[in-house]
C-alpha cells in the first residue's frame, strides 16, 4: 500500500561491524526533523497489538532496531488526499531498516511480528502528553490483522 | 568507583505493560539535556571492546535498553577533579536501567556483557564527526578488562 499523505519512508544506514554493528536513527540535519521533545523505547510482544492512538500535536520518527514491528495508520483526517484510507508496513532492523515519519491526526497501532523482541524508538517532537492523544479500542477501526 | 567530574547517571522509568513494556530515554525538558544533535544504536557482542574514543565536542547520552554494557571512562582532563582517574559501570535493561550524561573529553570505552544482545543507544547533542573525536588502542589506556 501507499503511504498516507505527509508520512516519509527514510532508509536508515546500518554500519557493518565485526564487534557489533552501528545503526543511523536520526540527525538534525535531516530533511524532516524539526524539534526534539522526547525518546523512548516501546517493546512489543509477538502477535500482541497496542492502538490505536492517534496524537493532535506530536510528529512519530519511529524506528526498529531489533525485531520487526508492523505499523498500520489509518487516515482520520478530512482535509488529506489520503482521506479514510489505511497504510500498513513492516519495519525491521534485519529487512527493512527505515525511519518512519508520522505527522499529528494519523490513528497508528503496531503488532510484534518476531518471535524475540521487537523494539521500537520514537523520537518525537514533544514530550509525552496524554491530553494531546486521543486512545480507541482496536475494534473501532476496523482492520483485518 | 564514582563518577568523573562532570558525569552524570539519571535512573529511568521502565513502565511494565503485559503487552509489551515501555523504557524512557530523554526528555527536552530533563536538565543535563541541552540540544539534540543526533541519535544512534551501536551493538557490541559479548566480551567485545570498542574503545578508547575522547569527544572534543560531543556530549553523549547513553542509554541500554537490550541487554547489559559495561562502561569504562578515563578522565584526561588536566583540569578536573577526577583527573586521571578511572570510572566505571555497568548499564543494563534488567539491572540498572539509567541514562549515562559523558561530558567532552572524557576517554570512553565499552564492553558487552549479555550472551545475547547489548544494544546502546547514544542521543548526541552534535552530529557525529569524525573530525571532532580522538581514536586509541585499546592498550594505550591501561585497564583490567
């Protein structure tokens, strides 16, 4: 599927190395960061989904370094030319190493898709904040996992 | 052993979820952060060192949220209080999940620990640029690894 209006693919370099490896995640000179306002981790188990949510201030910069994690976003927002349509990806440290980029009014919710961990870091633009992010259970948007 | 001048160890949060945890690394509004410049993963197989590497201008935030790092630091600031002095400590997902402040000129190198994983996550307050870090073997700064 194609990606929602204002969400960015970035391929990440991974740094090959005989002691352990270096993965790229973000710089500030990249084309699409703005601000910093928080880091942090979330584990997600095998088969497990946590969403959906969806943030009215915060930019995601997401990215797996471990594992593999599927993202769906769903497009709530009236005024896009993506407008009630669903994106999906898996985003992997071992396949598909990239950096997504999702903009404020985007419903996402992730499954773990490895057996072993699956890590994701979000780099956002502000802090945490629950009054920003609106929570719905997962059978209100219909999707089939 | 006790920190070097300068160097500061912030415990953080893991927050337990039974689909999947959630681990803090860096807020804006934490005070040792300053500006961000870049974030990266390196991974380091156990027992392996990479190491001794000095900034002259990057501060390091260290974080270990997959497995467990053991950190050395060497204090070759002529002006320190710690000047010449050894640091060292153990990082871990499991054990002691802190964010570890590693102001410039401070010599850093680092072990892996864990039979499995040992991720690290640096969030930088420069971009990395080789022109701004010093290299030395290993056994140019002696240590009982």
């Amino acid at each position: 599927m194609d990606l929602l209006q204002g969400v960015i693919l970035s391929p990440l370099k991974i740094i090959q190395h005989p002691k352990g490896n270096v993965l790229h995640a973000l710089k500030q000179s990249d084309s699409n960061f703005h601000t910093f306002g928080e880091a942090y981790f979330s584990t997600i188990a095998k088969g497990e989904i946590k969403g959906w949510k969806k943030h009215r201030l915060m930019t995601l910069n997401l990215i797996v370094p471990v594992g593999a994690i599927k993202f769906v976003l769903f497009d709530g927002r009236d005024e896009s030319s993506t407008s009630n349509q669903f994106s999906e990806i898996i985003l992997s440290a071992t396949d598909n190493y990239c950096r997504l980029t999702v903009p404020p009014l985007v419903w996402v919710a992730f499954q773990g898709v490895d057996d072993q961990l699956n890590l994701l870091l979000n780099i956002a633009n502000i802090e945490h904040n629950p009054q920003e992010a609106d929570n719905r259970p997962l059978e209100q948007i219909v999707y089939k996992w």
